[in-house]
C-alpha cells in the first residue's frame, strides 16, 4: 500500500466522523468477540467507520481494542462480565482494582464514557447476582469518583425485555412484580448519577414466536397499518419504539424518582437460522438493520417521547461462531468474520485482508492499519485531565485528537499475517 493511499484513508475516516458528529445523530454498535476468526481490532475499526459508526460497545474492556481506537472519535461503553459481580459488591477494593486495570490505562487516548456491570443480571435465576447487582455498581461509580471520572464515565447494567410482566400496549407495561425491590434503588441509583437505562429489545424474538400473527412489515420499519395505544392516543408504525414505550411506561410506574434516559444495547436480526427460527434470513436482516439505520440518522424520538433521539446498538459488528444456542445466536453480525459484508445494507466496507487475528486472544503484536497519537486539542482540556487523576499512572498512548490522525502501515506485520 503506498503513502498516497494511506493518507487518503486518513482523510476519508476523519471526513467521515466529522460527519456523523455534525448530524447530531450516530450509531452505535456492538462489538462481540465469541468466535475464534476474528480480524485484528484495527480491521474492525474500519468497518465501523464505513458504517458511521461512532459509538462501540465492548462486553469486556479488551486492551486490544481499546488501544487500536486510541486518538480515534469512537466513544466506547465497556463492560465487567458477570462473574465479577458478586465480587465487586463485597470488596470496594476490587473495584479501585478493575478501574486502574481497564480504565485509567486508556484514558483520555480512548473515549471511554460508560461502564455496565453484568448483562442481564435481573432475568436471571441466581439470586446471589440479583442482590449483588446494585452494590457492584455503586462500588465501581465510587471507584471512579475517586479518579474524578464520574462527569465523564457513566456506570450502568443491561437488561432484557423480560424485566416487563406485559409490554403491550406500551401504556400498560410495568416490571415484574417480584424484581421491583431490585429495580426501584437501581433506578434511583441512575438518576442520581445521571445514568441511562439500558434495554436489549429485539423485535425478532416476537416475530420468531408468533410469525403468523405478527405482521413482518411492522417489525422491519417498513410501511404497515401500525397499530394504536387507546390509552394514550398514540400511534406506532414499529415495534422497536413500542418495546423502549413500554419500558418507559414501566420506569415511570417504579416511582423511584427523576427521569432517566433509556437507550437501546441492543438490538439486530439475524441472517440465518435454523429451520424452526422464522425470518432469520439475509433479506430481512438487511431490511431490519438498514431500515434501523435509516431510522438513527433522522435524529428521531419514540412516539411517547418524540423529542430527543433515540440511541441504538446495533447487535453484532461480526458473526460469532463460538456462541452457544441456536444458528441464529451465531449470525447477528454485520460482517462476516473475513471482513465483507454478511448481506446489503448500502454500506461500501473496505478491503480488510492481511489484518486476520485470532477471535478472544489477547496477544499485544499488531500488524497493518492502526491508529498513531494526535496532539492535544487547542483548549488542553484533556491534558489538564491527567492531571486530575489522583489514582493515575504514567500514561503511554498520548491524548486524544479527533481530527489529526494518520495511519501507517506495519509492513513487517502485514507480511506476517498475509503468510498465515
């Protein structure tokens, strides 16, 4: 690859995050590594700025990917697994520990602006998890307080729509009766702190248990009927707002409090299935996700909160061919696992060959495209930052810059991996 066209990348990727940020609107993407045929972290983060994708969500805090982004504009939500849950809650010492261990070393080079803890944990059956969910979280916002991190680092958990005992019409939904002890101070917990709500909704779950009654079009945001709240008076043409409706309905009967935000973690269509699984098929994955797209770009509300937008994951960045269950659960992703496209959604994805890696490892060498330091912004705010660090150490990846980035091309590197 020559000079010429190195430089003509860089250029094109800061056009285009420029872009996306102008708009006011962006996507946001999950970037699951079950699978052992990933690409290295820098081939992922040219297909997430061919997607306009400026916002990632991480279910670990993998140093890999968080250093390829460095000096990058992508703004990462990472994730503690679950089985650090429990542990978290007990020993506020262990969380001061996580904090130096995947945070600190990544900021300000990496734009890391939230923390979930555990995926799901509520919907589970451990009940050890579900009274240790609330106090790991207040561990870890305490351990980032003590950064000074917590103006710009959120801390929050995911949950399934299964939180709800009935989601329709979205007026009448409420959680579950036996999790609001659990859900009424979590709640609480993220006013005060000024964090979202996260929901993982999948429109695909209901079309795949009822497809002779659910009407396809309603599902994929194309043109349909809609159907009516009669409580409320209002209209909805796609189920992905009724379900973040519903869940709005839910918070609001909690009574805990101040509003807060709720974005979508995830949410996505599979392009296949097995032959019991409904619509998992490549044509309405593309429907499903570029309508979706579509649907980010227009800035737009719900019906029962029109004004802001709404912010979305898209689930999943790669097909994961190590995830448990059906066929579905191994073909979410945008991309195949090679780099090229899992089916149309109007996205031109860039030539990734020669950046191959090897899916959950965690090996450090890095070959082809990566990301070099940019100066510091004119104002020196993220330099004054490191200096607010109380529990910081020497940092090695420079400060972030969002419009001075080049990339170099690794040539020993690249070579290696175009002979594996």
């Amino acid at each position: 690859m020559t000079l010429r066209l190195l430089l003509a990348v860089a250029v094109a990727v800061v056009v285009a995050a420029v872009g996306v940020s102008a708009g006011g609107s962006t996507l946001g993407v999950n970037y699951g590594q079950v699978a052992d045929n990933l690409p290295r972290p820098q081939a992922a983060a040219l297909l997430l700025r061919a997607l306009n994708a400026t916002k990632v969500k991480l279910y670990d805090a993998d140093a890999r990917v968080l250093s390829a982004f460095a000096g990058s504009s992508a703004d990462f939500t990472v994730g503690v697994p679950d089985s650090l849950v429990p542990r978290l809650a007990t020993d506020p010492s262990a969380a001061a520990a996580w904090v130096r261990a995947n945070i600190l070393p990544h900021i300000p080079a990496t734009f890391i602006t939230a923390v979930t803890v555990g995926n799901e944990v509520l919907t589970g059956n451990d009940s050890t998890m579900l009274r240790s969910l609330l106090p790991a979280m207040q561990s870890l916002h305490a351990a980032l307080a003590a950064c000074n991190l917590t103006s710009r680092v959120a801390v929050s958990t995911a949950h399934s729509l299964a939180v709800l005992s009935a989601s329709f019409p979205p007026s009448s939904a409420a959680f579950r009766r036996e999790l609001l002890p659990y859900m009424t101070p979590l709640l609480a917990f993220l006013a005060k702190t000024n964090s979202p709500f996260l929901i993982n909704a999948y429109p695909y779950f209901a079309y795949k248990a009822d497809p002779d009654r659910v009407d396809l079009n309603y599902v994929l945001f194309e043109a349909n009927a809609g159907v009516a709240d009669s409580a409320t008076g209002l209209h909805y043409y796609n189920m992905l707002h009724a379900q973040v409706d519903a869940v709005r309905a839910a918070i609001c009967k909690a009574n805990y409090g101040k509003p807060v935000e709720i974005r979508v973690s995830e949410t996505g269509w599979p392009s296949q299935g097995d032959d019991d699984e409904a619509g998992a098929t490549p044509e309405n994955a593309a429907r499903y996700n570029g309508n979706l797209m579509r649907l980010v770009a227009q800035g737009k509300g719900t019906p029962a909160a029109p004004v802001g937008a709404l912010q979305v994951y898209v689930f999943a960045l790669f097909n994961e061919d190590m995830k448990p269950g059906p066929a579905s659960e191994r073909h979410y992703g945008l991309f195949k696992p090679d780099g090229t496209p899992a089916y149309d959604v109007g996205v031109k994805a860039p030539t990734i060959g020669g950046l191959k890696g090897s899916g959950n490892s965690t090996s450090g060498s890095s070959g082809g495209l990566v990301v070099a330091e940019g100066p510091a912004g004119a104002d020196g705010e993220e330099v004054a930052l490191l200096g607010k660090l109380p529990c910081s150490r020497s940092h090695g990846h420079g400060v972030r810059s969002l419009l001075f980035m080049t990339w170099r091309l690794e040539l020993e590197g690249a070579q290696r991996s175009r002979q594996q």
